[in-house]
C-alpha cells in the first residue's frame, strides 16, 4: 500500500541515524512542505489530477505501458466517466471457467476516493474463491452510469465474455434498481436475483420500522423465520418452513 508523506518523513530521518547536521540539511532531509510537494508532483505524473484530462491522460498512460490489460474509458455529459479494467487473469478466467458463464456476482462500492468514484466488481466462484472477471469505475451510481460501464465490459470481452456465452446464467446483486435495470438492459438473457444478505438486510429494517408495528420482542423470532425460509434446502422445507 505505501506509505503516507509523514511515514516516509520519518522512516527517512531514522535512517539518517540521528545525524544532527543531515537532519538540519534540507537537502538530505526535506522540510514537510518539500515532501508534500515532491509527493505532488509525483502523483502527477504518475496519476494525474483528481480531475479533468491529466486524470484521464495518467490512466491512458497505465494502459499503454500494460498491453495485457484492457482498459477502456468513456467521457460523457460534461466529466462523468465510466472505466472498465480487464486484466490478463479476469480474461483466462472468463475463457476457462465454467462457473463464469454460471452464477455473477455484482456489488458496488462507493466513496472510494476524493471524487466519490463508485467500483463495481463482478466476480465468479473459482476453485480458490471468488475470483475477479472484470472491475468498473463510475463517477456516479445511476442507472446511465452503470449501462455505460457495463457497455463497455461487453465491449472489452467480445466473445470469450462468461466462457464464450455472451452472458452469464444470473447475475446475483444488491437491491440497487439503477444496477439492475442497466443489468437487465446490457444482458437481458440472464435472470437477476438478490444476495441474501441484502435481502435479510431489508426485511429487517421492514421489521425495525415502527410504522409496521412489529413488537420488539417478536422482531428477532421472525428474522429466524426469514432466515429458515432463504436457506430452505428444497421447496419442500420452503413450504413446511412457511406453514409453521
């Protein structure tokens, strides 16, 4: 991961032994504002600006100095973006595992940066986990946004996409409508289904809303209920789980 400016200042000076004259030089030993100013200047070149087309131009750079990447990148309505990464693994994976064109995985994180930049992974089980078939980066979580990306990863895996089928069984995601409607709209031949965890998710706070006057001590007895019926083993248990 790195470290911060200050960390580096400091692992810097103890390595300099205490040297009281190096400490004082400047030269050997940057003042704060030195180092957060090389700090800058590095991240510039290296990354661009938060913003506008030195951003865009360091990621430009990162894709031309890794061929066996894919990265595509798509500006629209003024700065919103939507990039896609394919990396050569997230390729052989989606050529050579079956469990691609199967079960995905899709959830977004947001709030990953400055620019509140959103990350949607979409992942596979593998025979050592989840293992990653493509990430998108989004400067907005809309439905727009996410169709944009999702356009885009379609473009990137043509025909190796989800083991040569185009599209994947299902797709398994959060209770995100924007994210499932650009789901359904990019690959309409795969079903959608709700991660069970969200699902318990919502019931819950269906539960805990005052509104719908569930009593407090009848709350966590009807969770367990909830929780029996999304893990029933067949529809037979479903069945005998909702009678009781």
């Amino acid at each position: 991961m790195g470290f911060t400016r200050s960390q580096a200042t400091r692992i810097h000076q103890q390595k300099l032994n205490f040297n009281l004259t190096d400490l004082a030089n400047h030269g050997i030993n940057p003042s704060p504002r030195s180092s957060a100013w090389i700090r800058e200047v590095w991240l510039t070149e290296n990354h661009g600006h938060l913003s506008g087309e030195s951003m865009f131009s360091a990621i430009q750079k990162y894709k031309n100095n890794n061929e066996a990447t894919r990265i595509e990148l798509e500006v629209y309505d003024g700065g919103n973006f939507a990039i896609v990464l394919v990396t050569d693994l997230m390729m052989r994976c989606h050529q050579e595992l079956k469990s691609s064109s199967e079960v995905v995985f899709v959830d977004t994180t947001s709030h990953m940066d400055q620019l509140n930049t959103a990350v949607t992974p979409l992942l596979c089980a593998g025979p050592v986990g989840a293992v990653p078939l493509g990430i998108i980066f989004s400067s907005s979580q809309d439905e727009i946004s996410y169709k944009r990306g999702f356009q885009l990863l379609k473009k990137v895996l043509g025909e190796s996409g989800f083991f040569g089928k185009g599209s994947p069984d299902c797709f398994i995601t959060d209770n995100s409508d924007p994210e499932r409607k650009a789901l359904k709209e990019v690959w309409p031949e795969s079903e959608l289904y709700l991660c069970i965890f969200h699902i318990l998710q919502q019931v819950w706070r269906w539960l805990c809303d005052a509104n719908h006057g569930v009593k407090k001590e009848e709350r966590q007895q009807l969770i367990q209920v909830m929780k029996q019926l999304v893990y029933a083993k067949s529809s037979v248990d479903f069945e005998n789980y909702w009678l009781q």
